[in-house]
C-alpha cells in the first residue's frame, strides 16, 4: 500500500496554483447528462472522486474523453436510469444523480449510499423534497426507486440547507413543468457554481447564493464548455499548513473570497495574509496563536471541511482552543493519530479542546477520512523528524498530488509506493 512519507520541520516558500474545486464539480457532472448533447469542463481536478463519477457516467450510458485542457461528456446516447450498487458504494456523493436521472428518465433506480467515515449521512431530505414535486418515492432497505409521469415544479422548504438536498432539488427543477422555490436553500460557493454553469446550459436560475432559490424548468439545453473555480477547502488546506510549518507562500486560485472565514481564522492564529482576486499570500513566522472558539457551520461559517487541518495547526499553538463540530458526528477520527504525534487534546461529544504543545514528533499515522488525512499530512510537516501517513487513498479522493504541491513549496515530503 502506498504512503506519504514527510520529514517535519521545513519551511513553507514559493508560489503554486490551486486544482479545480472537487465539491463543484460532481454535481456539475452530474448536471451533464441533463443535456443530450456536449459539455466540457475545463480546470477539472484528477482525483480519485472524478474517476469515480466518471466511471458512473459511463455505466449509464456517457462517453466521457479526457482531453488536454478537461473533460468532455457526451450525454447524447445515454439510455439507462438504473445506477449500480458498486458505484454508490463507492462514492457517497454519487446520489446527486437522483435529481438529474429525474430531469433526463423520469425514473430512477439507485441504491441506497448509506454512513460513511464521517457519519450517518441520511438522505431524508433529498427524499422528502423529490416527493413534493410530483414523485413517487419507493424505498427498501438499500434500494430507492423514484419515478413520475411528469416532473411538476413546487414550494420545498429545506428542514436544514442540506448542501446535497439543495443541489438534487435543483437538478430536477431544472427540467420540471413551471416553478421551483428552494426556501432554506444551502448558501455553498458549490450550489453558486452548480446555477452558473446551469444557466450557462440554458436554465432559468436566480437567487444562487441565498437562502431562497427559484427555478422555471424549461424544455431543452445547450452545450456547453464550463471552466471550474479553484477548489477553497485545498486552498484552505494548503494555508493551514504554511500557518503550522511557517513559511511565505503565494496560492493561486480564484476562490479567496470564498474562503474568508479560514483566512480571519488564520488571521486570529497570527498569519498575515493578503488577498487579491485570484491569489493569497500568507506568511507565518512565529508560534500559531490558540483560537477560543471555532465552531464548525453551514457557509459562511467555518466549514466542517477546513476542521481537522485547522486542528493539526492549534496543536502547537500557544493556549487552549475549543473547536465545536456542528455538521458531521464523526469528525474526530484524527484525534488519536494526532495523539500519537504528542498531540493534548480532549473530545467530549460534540466538542474538542486543544491543548497546544510544544512540538510533534514524527510517526506511523493512519488516515480514517479525506480531509482528516489532510490534517495528518500538515501535522507532519510540523513534527520532528519523520512521519508516514497510510490510508492515502482518502486524501487522493479529493487532493490531485498533495505531496508535489508541497514539496513544490519546499517541503522534505514524498508518495512512496509500497509492495507491503
Ligand atoms: C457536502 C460536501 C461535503 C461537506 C458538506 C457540508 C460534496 C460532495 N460534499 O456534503 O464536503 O462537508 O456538504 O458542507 O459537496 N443531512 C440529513 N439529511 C439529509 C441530508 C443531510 O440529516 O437528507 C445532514 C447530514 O447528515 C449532515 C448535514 O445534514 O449532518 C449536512 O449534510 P449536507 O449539507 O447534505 O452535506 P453533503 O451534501 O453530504
């Protein structure tokens, strides 16, 4: 099994681009086969949760080609609406593809994705929204079946923003009869980017971004070529790590405002960052300041996904931090891996309090989770001496090459292939 193997104790310098955004991506995906017809998307990242979402496409029928600058999804002869037990399993997320097989087929047979690493994950919202648009919704055990005679547009109100509930909601929208009304809609950069590149497509859209967003079907869509945003949680990843390991480095990427609420943080810690338009500049040369209270919450609040990176960073941090998960129940898997670096930290519930140290030491980790396995990495590159972080297949799932881009920042960091 490969690992990544990392020697703590550099400095962070130099400039590096950030990939396209994972979490926008797959539901633009999955708005793809929408349209009978093209799309490209350029700036697509090449991570593990692309692959499977590709491979997915292909079983129901896409022809998906990579090509130099992206990936070209030809949905014009895709048939079928039974998506298989293997590529759910694989990807919670591949059940974005309920709202869009509805716009396509009218019905959809899919099963059920069930808990992952980071907890439950119900779907009961997606559910109960989908039935309100003219939609019968029959589940067993591990298997939904959805089908209607004719999509009809409705008033949802979301029990909470469910970022997943808000973007199958407005895939079937899309190609419903009349008018759509999301309340309580989920406020992510994601579902922003999912409406633009729709109405790039041809859908009507407004209020993309607020609590409140109202669709009108329409009949037929267009092709379309798609450039992606930078992806804001490897962006934030990748300033936590300067902020652990010291250093000046400049990040590209033109989600900076999106990541606000990371960079006051880091800010509070004892960064100081400049923000342009399409870049980031951070410098980190002293011990991180502890943060009283980070509580992880629905944008633009801190989001859960930038949690256990910012964890590894307040290990070392002068003080006591209270971070609060507030999204997923099982967010905490790191802790004991951070433990054995010499981490002080005390989960109680839904609370972690971090006692910072003076330094890490270097060990054998294991990574339970993607962004968990980042945080691992980044506690690596603050330890002494040499860390190897197994488990990495759920760091690829959202990272292209985490381990180049460090070490194209300087870092003493490497994947190594193992036959063991
Ligand atoms: C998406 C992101 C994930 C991010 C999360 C929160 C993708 C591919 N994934 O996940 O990286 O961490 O948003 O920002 O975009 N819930 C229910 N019932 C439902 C749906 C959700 O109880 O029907 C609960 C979930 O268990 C969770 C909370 O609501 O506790 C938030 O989930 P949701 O916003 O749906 O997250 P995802 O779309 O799964």
């Amino acid at each position: 099994m490969a690992f990544i193997e990392v020697i703590g104790g550099r400095h962070l310098q130099g400039e590096i681009p950030i990939q396209g955004s994972k979490n926008a991506v797959l539901p633009i995906l999955a708005a793809s086969i929408l349209h009978n017809g093209i799309t490209r998307i350029k700036n697509c990242p090449k991570i593990i949760d692309v692959y499977h979402m590709i491979k997915l496409l292909e079983s129901i029928g896409c022809i998906v080609t990579w090509e130099q600058d992206g990936l070209t999804i030809d949905a014009t002869e895709m048939n079928y609406s039974s998506v298989d037990k293997k590529y759910v399993s694989s990807m919670r997320s591949s059940i974005i593809l309920l709202g869009a097989l509805l716009g396509r087929n009218k019905n959809v047979t899919i099963s059920y994705p069930g808990g992952c690493a980071i907890g439950a994950r119900p779907i009961d919202l997606h559910l109960k929204a989908i039935k309100e648009m003219n939609v019968q919704v029959i589940h067993s055990e591990d298997i939904i079946f959805c089908s209607t005679s004719h999509l009809t547009g409705a008033k949802i109100s979301l029990a909470s923003p469910s970022v997943g509930a808000t973007e199958n909601v407005i895939l079937a929208a899309v190609k419903a009869d009349g008018i759509t009304i999301i309340d309580n809609a989920a406020m992510e950069p994601e579902i922003t980017e999912l409406c633009l590149f729709l109405v790039k497509m041809g859908a009507r859209i407004s209020g993309a971004g607020s609590k409140t967003i109202m669709i009108e079907g329409v009949k037929e869509f267009r092709d379309v070529e798609y450039t992606l945003v930078s992806d804001r949680i490897v962006m934030g990843t990748y300033l936590a790590a300067v902020a652990g390991a010291g250093g000046s480095v400049t990040l590209r990427g033109n989600c900076c405002k999106e990541n606000e609420t990371v960079i006051n943080t880091l800010r509070t810690m004892g960064c100081r960052i400049g923000v342009g338009r399409d870049y980031v500049n951070i410098c980190s040369s002293q011990q991180p300041r502890a943060v009283p209270l980070i509580e992880t919450e629905t944008y633009p609040g801190f989001p859960t996904d930038m949690q256990s990176q910012i964890m590894s960073v307040l290990t070392i941090a002068s003080g006591t931090s209270l971070i609060v998960e507030n999204i997923f129940e099982s967010r905490y898997k790191t802790v004991k891996e951070l433990a054995k670096m010499g981490a002080d930290i005390y989960v109680s519930g839904k609370a972690a309090q971090v006692n910072g140290v003076a330094a890490l030491t270097g060990c054998d980790v294991r990574a339970y989770d993607l962004r968990g396995g980042a945080g691992l990495v980044i506690a690596g590159l603050i330890a002494n001496g040499t860390s190897r972080i197994s488990g990495i297949e759920y760091i690829e799932r959202g990272y292209e090459d985490i381990s180049k881009d460090l070490a194209n920042l300087g870092a003493d960091i490497r994947k190594v292939e193992s036959s063991l």
